[in-house]
C-alpha cells in the first residue's frame, strides 16, 4: 500500500482538494486499494474546519463530492507517509522545517511530477478555485503516472489479488 499525504498551508482548499481528485483518479483507475490517501496542514489555524465552499463547489463541478474536516500534519505523519505532496515551496519549506530535514526523500511538490514543474496557485488569495484545481489535477495525474511506472508490479500484484 502506497501512503500519501497532501498538504497545503491550513488544509480547506488545496491539500483537501488534491486528496479527493487523487482518490477519485485511483479509483478509476481500479488502485484504490493500493493506496491510504488523506491531506493536512501545515498550521493549526483551520484545525477543526470544513473545506472551504469554493473547493467543495470546484470539485463538485467536476464530479467529486468531498467532504473534509482540516487537521494539522504531524511528524508521526511524515514519518509513516511514503509520499508528502506539498501544494507550494512555501509548505514544502515548513514540512522540511518540522523534520528538521529528515525524511527529504519523500516530501515533494505535487507539481515536480509535472512536465513544468510548478507551485499550486493559492485561491485562498487569487479566488480561481478552477485554476487550483487544474493545477492539482495535473499533478495527480503526472503523480499517477509516475507510480504507474514506478509501481507497476505491486499495482498488477493488487489487481491479480483483487485487491
């Protein structure tokens, strides 16, 4: 089981946003038990809250209902992921900083899957939840590919097991 945790600044729009695209790609895809998938934040200001409206609206466009409470990521958290997708540098900063280095090889932006490489625009500041979402969309996919190839036995052990 692959073990992924998205993560953006406060855990309501992009990281909650990236969890459920990512699940609904996997499942898809006939993956959803090949991976444990959840999101969080790297502070504890939105702890508690539902994802913000425009994302659920966003997502719900697209054909995805989320339903979401934010929590904050943890070191427990890193530790136990095999992949930390973080939505910008900034977050991605913070995750390093909270391991104080340790675990690097597993923290990326979800964007360095991308053929451009890119941080996740933020709509909490620019209000374009569609382009957030095309941003996160693209990076799932590059992501899933990317596991796809990487991962292909364990995916086709899965599929052969019914998993």
């Amino acid at each position: 089981m692959i073990t992924v945790n998205f993560v953006c600044l406060g855990n309501i729009c992009r990281s909650p946003m990236a969890e459920w695209i990512f699940r609904d790609m996997v499942e898809k895809e006939g993956l959803s038990a090949s991976f444990s998938i959840t999101s969080s934040g790297t502070s504890d200001w939105e702890e508690g809250s539902q994802m913000y409206p425009p994302a659920v609206r966003v997502l719900s466009k697209h054909g995805i209902e989320a339903k979401h409470v934010a929590r904050q990521i943890t070191l427990a958290d890193i530790k136990n992921a095999d992949f930390v997708l973080c939505m910008d540098s900034g977050n991605k900063f913070d995750v390093l900083r909270l391991t104080a280095g340790m675990y690097s090889e597993k923290i990326y932006k979800l964007c360095d899957f991308c053929t451009h490489p890119r941080d996740v625009a933020d709509p909490w500041y620019t209000l374009d939840f569609e382009r957030a979402y095309k941003d996160i969309f693209d990076g799932c996919r590059a992501f899933l590919e990317y596991l796809k190839s990487d991962r292909a036995e364990g995916f086709a052990y899965d599929r052969r097991h019914g998993l």
